[in-house]
C-alpha cells in the first residue's frame, strides 16, 4: 500500500508538471523596447510588434515590455539606451543627428528626391561609417533603418502656389535648427507653437499655416483650419531601430542574430501599416472636406530656391564637407 502511494504521488506530479504551460518558463532575459510615439500610432504598433515577435522567435527567452512617450521623448530614450537603462529605442532618423551631425543632411528640405535616395544614402559607404561611429562612440547599435515615416507636407489656411505665397506666412515649425533654417530662408514668418497647441494656433489666427507629417496631421485634425495639404513632401525620413551594444554582445550569437532578423522584419511592418495609414488618412481628410494638392511647380521653385542653402550649411559645419556633393551624386545613381 505504501509503495502504491508512493507511486500515485509521483505520477501526480509528473501529471501537474506536465499540465503546466510553456510560458511558465522564467525567461533568460527582461528588456525594455520603447519609441516616442503616443499609443495607437504607427511607432507604437510596430515598437509592440517587435516585443511580440521577439518573444515568438526565442521561444519565451525573451520578455519585452513596451512603452510609448510615458517614459520620455525621442532624446531622453535614445540616451536611456546608450546609458544600457533601456535596450532597445526606435525613433525618426533625424534625432539620430544629434549622435553624428552628418544626419543634419537627412533633414534638409528638397535635399532628397525621394525614399529611394535616402536609402541609397544611408546604404552607401558614408552610410555605413555614420552608424559605425555612433556605435563606437554612443555604445548603441544600429539594426534597422529601412522602414520609411510618412514625408513631411505643408498644410495652409489659403492655397500657396508659389513661393511668392510664403513670403511672411505665419508658419509653425518644431524646435529642429535646421527646419527651422529652411523655412526662415524660403520667407515664412516662423513660430515657435508645439504640436499640440497647433490647432489651437490656427483657430485664434496665431497661424497661418504648419509643416508635418502627413499621417500625423490626421490625428490631430489641424485640417479642419488649414484645409490645404500641399503634397510638398519636403523630408523624407526613415524609423531607426537601436540597442544598447553592451547588452547585445552580452547575447549568445543565436539571440543575436534573432534580434537582428526581427528588427528588420519590424522595419518592414512598420513601412506597410505607414503606407497603409497614409492613403487611409488622405481620403478621410478629403472626405471632411479638406484639399489634397500636387504641384511639381511649387516643389521646383522651393527646391531651386533652397539649393544654395545647402552649401551654406555645409559651410557652417552642419556636416562634413563634401556631403552635398556626395548626396546629388547619389540622386543620378
């Protein structure tokens, strides 16, 4: 009798056991993945993406808890992660200027002609150093930058047909210098509003008219005053995805190779929903009575306009010398 329990208890526990679920499985390791982007938006979509796919592909080694904008802005998680308090960040390309200054070039208006030659750019061999040294110098790794942000249009009270039209025109644009620099010098009367204070603006007359990007316009509905969307499609810019380097060659080679893949799979859910996103927001916003307007003209006359500006910056140290040069060259690629 003694040994039939004996046996009932261990067949009870091998049973328990094997009715537990593989996810109670403690796992290797606990990362943190974060973007800027408010909850819902395309940053944060993908950021979520990645947490859920990276647990799939290591089998449950690998929590992630993800976070939007609560744990800080684009500059204070990108530092969170060089610091090894967060691991992994994803984010516009343009913050990244502020880790090497020759991506101040990616935020120069008409600079690129379009997301083809910003990828060819940061492909190239000037490419490839610029991330090198941010990993050497910063101690974060880049692992993905391919996935494109929605370009960056114009949105005015009145139609602008020309750059005639922008003279004085009562324009908010961020707190980027060089933003700022383009709109100063094609003429606008610049103001300093946030993002969230935009509608606000437009409604009392403190704005006439405000530059972002496309799919971000919808969410804050400053079409409703400015009803004018110039497909201006000025910056191009693409979602950078990083780690802390230190926590990543702390990896066994396996992980690391599953974090590289699944970065770059995220870089390309993140360009779908985008893309996807975008044709939904236009025909939303011109269902409630706003005006997509495509003007090649316009664009010229900008892009002619600003074309000294981009050696004048380069003059100013904004970047290396002969990274104009370079990127045109690239444009006939």
């Amino acid at each position: 009798m003694k040994k039939q329990r004996i046996w009932l208890a261990i067949f009870a526990v091998l049973v328990l056991a094997l009715a537990l679920p593989a996810q109670a499985k403690r796992p290797e390791y606990s990362i943190s993945a974060g973007t800027n982007g408010a909850i819902g938006t395309e940053e944060h979509q993908a950021v979520e993406y990645f947490g859920r796919r990276l647990t799939e592909e290591t089998g449950g080694r690998i929590h992630v808890d993800c976070f939007s904008m609560e744990i800080g802005d684009a500059m204070a998680q990108i530092e969170s992660v060089m610091s090894g308090t967060q691991e992994i960040y994803m984010g516009d390309l343009t913050w990244f200027a502020n880790l090497n200054k020759n991506l101040n070039i990616a935020g120069l208006a008409f600079m690129f002609r379009d997301e083809d030659h910003l990828l060819r750019f940061l492909d190239s061999e000037v490419g490839q150093k610029i991330w090198e040294d941010i990993r050497v110098r910063h101690g974060v790794r880049v692992l993905d930058y391919k996935g494109m942000r929605a370009p960056r249009v114009t949105l005015s009270k009145r139609p602008l047909n020309s750059l005639a039209d922008l003279q004085g025109l009562k324009m908010r644009v961020p707190e980027i210098p060089i933003y700022m620099r383009v709109w100063d010098y094609l003429g606008a009367a610049t103001h300093r509003v946030t993002w969230g204070e935009m509608y606000l603006g437009l409604t009392g007359g403190l704005l006439e008219a405000h530059e972002g990007p496309l799919d971000g316009c919808l969410a804050i509905r400053t079409y409703e005053q400015a009803p004018y969307i110039h497909r201006t499609d000025h910056i191009y810019a693409s979602e950078v995805i990083i780690v802390n380097e230190d926590f990543f060659l702390s990896l066994p080679a396996d992980l690391q190779e599953v974090f590289v893949r699944v970065a770059q799979e995220t870089g390309e859910y993140y360009d779908r929903i985008v893309k996807a996103n975008m044709e939904t927001a236009m025909e939303i916003m011109e269902s409630e009575g706003a005006t997509v307007i495509w003007n090649e003209d316009l664009r010229e006359e900008l892009r002619q306009k600003l074309a000294p500006l981009g050696p004048q910056l380069e003059k100013e140290g904004y970047w290396d010398p002969g990274l104009c040069d370079y990127v045109n060259q690239l444009a006939e690629e």
